[in-house]
C-alpha cells in the first residue's frame, strides 16, 4: 500500500475532471466545485489546489448564479501552457431557458488572469423562424467534454440547438450528439447578446453521423467520448504521418437493431487550403446541422459485434491514446462479464485483453506520460497496469470513503484522485494525492 494524503477539506465538491485535471508544471490541480456529475448548472467555481502544500486558488467563478445556470464544470489545463477550458452555460440561461447540453459553451481562462474568460468558439442563436446558417468555423449549440492536444486545438462533444429543441415536440426529429476540434484563430460573430457570441477558434464538427443507421452497416447515430490520437498523431499503414486525428464511439446497430458503441477514427486533413466548411454562410437543412467538415475522413476500427459482450462498456470512459498514437485504450467486457481494460491497434482494430481481474473497472482509464503504465479505479481501489505485460498493482485498500472518477498521474512519482469524504449519499468530493515508490 501507497501513502495517500487528503488535499482539500471545504464542505463543497472539488471535482477533478476526467482527464487533463494536472496543470504542465505538475504542482496543481483544476476542479469544478460540483459535487454530483450531473450538477454543472448549480456549480459556480473553478479552483486548484496545490499538491504540495494545499494552497487553493479560485480561478473563475461565475457572477449571476442559479439553479438553472449558467454553471461551470469539467475544466482542463492546456498540456505545456497556463491556460485552462471549461464548460460554462449561456450567461443568458433563466427559468425559461436554462442550462441544457446545446447552451454551453467552452470558456478559456488564463491561470495569470483569474476570473476573466474568452469564448473558445463561436456562437450564433437560431434565427426567429428556426432555420440556421452555416458560418465558416461557427457553431449553433453546445460544446462539452474539451480535451486539448499538444499545438493548442481544442476536441469536444456537441450538440445542435435546434435539433434539442424541435426533438422535444416532434418525435421525427433526434437530438443526436456527435464530436468535434477547433483550432485557434478568432472567429467574429455580429452581436454579443448571450446566445451569440464571437470566439477565438475555429469550430467544426468531425463525425459523420445520422439519425437512422442501417443495420449492420459503419453507420453510427452518435458520436462520444473521443479523444487526440497521439501527441503528433499517427502513421498510417504507408509510413505517413495523420498529424490531426480523433478517436471515439460510435454507435452502431447490429443486425438485431441492438445500439453498440464501437471505436471509430477521424483523420483531419490539413492541406494548404485549411479547407474545412463547404456550406459557408448558407442555410441548411435539419438533416445536414451535423455534417462533418469537408476535411474528416471517418473510418471504423473495431468490428465487435460477434463478441458474447460486444462494444465498449462499463462506466462512462473517454478513450485514451498511447503518446504514440498507435494504441488506443477502453474498457470492454470479457467472457465472463467483467469489464476489463483493453488495447486496440490504430491501424488494424486488432484487441487485445490487458487486465484479467475479478472486479470491473469503476472509473476512467488513464495512461502516464510514457504510455507504459495505465491507471483506473477497481474494486474501489487505485491501480496501476503495465500496459504490456498486464502485471497490476494496488496502491489503497477499500474504504468507508468511496473513489470515483479518474486516477491522474502527476509526473513519474504521484497520483491525485477523488474520494467521497463522509460516505457516498452525504459525502463530499475531495482530492487526494498518493506518493509513489
């Protein structure tokens, strides 16, 4: 057993985002102050903590809270600089419009400047009629979920704002989600009114994606929890290098009708042209609010579906690439029905079982800076995995005070989590960190 140390202590929640929770120096941690997953519209704070010495800084905190927003959550720090993102609802968010999946957006707050925030993207609300306009690198809902690669461009999940509007009235309509990248250059919208807004990015959505797969086929109807593939991507099969990838989910139906979440990949080509976004400033129709930019190759990786338990499964889990880009992590289930860790090859699809445990995996799985090592709750307990031999490792015992969500390293000798103090059902999510030999 590791020597772990409780951090924070405030009767609030200190949330530790799912990844990317460590800023680049390694000495602090970012977390929202919700205390529940599903609370970002009551959460107004975004702190960090020192993982030394405990010292907490408040870096944002929003001005005009309520129980229907705006809300803050799911910060992440940039991977070499002092600059963090996270989900933050409309500042126009009210009891007739509250905080909702398409009326977010993502806020960027330099750790140096506290409390003042640009928009990531850009913005534009539905017109009066309900139709939209397609504006080169301009968005028309939410973003959440952002996850930033090594040259400052941003992944996300999304969704439309008039697609979750119309599908609350007409069932012919599906609120779909799917995933999506920026990358920095200002995007200027006219008007600044709450529900637009300019941003200092480039938004543009990755997946193709429909509403209807044909069964049996690579059609998906959501696309989630993606993640960058490698620190400079990944070579394809010919030694070429995909600079700008995106692994995720991608829901399936099988030959049964039955929703299965396999892996896909998107590569994003960037030519000179930089040419994204064909439908520049024009309408569009319902059916194309999701298109994938004109740059998104989107294949499929895994082919699951004659597996006894076929898919990705278990707790919700971002993938996760190795720094490589040649592997990507998830957790699946076994014969038996437990959810272990598993290892596709990028190019091939090709799986292998990591893990052979008795318990299933409880919380993200991670990877530490080389690749070598991957970390996640079980059996409410920390462990360790090297990733090539499987050997595991645990580093706490089970106790009153349960874990929950991701185990991130921090640099080669530390770990920092999340535990529930004071049971699950009156508890309070406080970071902890963990000495490593």
């Amino acid at each position: 057993m590791a020597r772990e140390r409780q951090l924070t202590f405030g009767k609030y929640g200190h949330m530790l985002n799912r990844r990317q929770a460590i800023s680049p120096d390694g000495q602090w941690a970012i977390y929202d102050t919700r205390n529940d997953d599903s609370h970002i519209a009551r959460t107004d704070g975004i702190e960090m903590v020192h993982l030394d010495s405990g010292e907490i800084l408040s870096i944002y905190r929003t001005q005009i809270q309520s129980p229907y927003g705006p809300g803050v959550g799911a910060a992440a720090f940039h991977p070499i600089e002092n600059q963090v993102v996270f989900i933050h609802g409309l500042d126009s968010c009210s009891i007739q419009k509250p905080y909702s999946a398409a009326r977010r957006f993502g806020a960027l707050v330099h750790v140096a400047i506290p409390g003042e925030y640009l928009h990531a993207e850009a913005r534009t609300g539905l017109n009066t009629d309900g139709s939209r306009l397609r504006a080169r690198g301009v968005l028309s809902g939410g973003t959440h979920a952002h996850s930033w690669n090594h040259d400052g461009w941003l992944s996300f999940t999304y969704n439309d704002a008039w697609l979750e509007r119309t599908a609350r009235t007409d069932n012919r309509v599906r609120d779909l989600r799917t995933v999506g990248f920026m990358r920095p250059g200002r995007t200027p919208v006219e008007g600044n009114d709450g529900e637009s807004f300019s941003g200092s990015m480039q938004s543009f959505l990755a997946a193709s994606v429909c509403d209807n797969a044909r069964l049996g086929s690579d059609d998906i109807e959501q696309a989630v929890e993606e993640c960058w593939i490698g620190r400079n991507g990944y070579l394809d099969k010919n030694g070429v290098r995909k600079a700008k990838a995106l692994a995720y989910q991608g829901a399936v139906r099988n030959d049964l009708a039955e929703l299965i979440h396999e892996v896909f990949v998107c590569d994003i080509s960037i030519d000179g042209k930089q040419n994204f976004e064909t439908n520049s400033s024009t309408e569009v129709t319902p059916s194309q609010l999701l298109e994938a930019a004109s740059g998104c190759h989107q294949r499929r990786l895994t082919h699951t579906t004659s597996r006894k338990f076929p898919g990705v499964q278990g707790v919700r889990n971002w993938l996760v690439s190795s720094p490589d880009g040649k592997h990507l992590y998830a957790p699946m289930r076994d014969d038996n029905g437990i959810v272990q860790i598993h290892r596709i090859e990028t190019l091939s699809g090709h799986i292998d079982q990591i893990t052979q445990w008795e318990h299933s995996v409880e919380g993200q799985i991670l990877l530490n800076s080389a690749g070598t090592v991957c970390s996640c709750i079980c059996d409410q307990r920390v462990c360790l995995t090297h990733v090539t031999t499987g050997k595991s490792i645990w580093l706490t015992n089970r106790t009153e005070h349960p874990l929950i969500g991701a185990v991130h390293f921090v640099g080669e000798h530390r770990i920092a989590y999340n535990r529930m103090v004071g049971g699950t059902t009156e508890g309070y999510a406080q970071v902890f960190v963990c000495e490593l030999e």
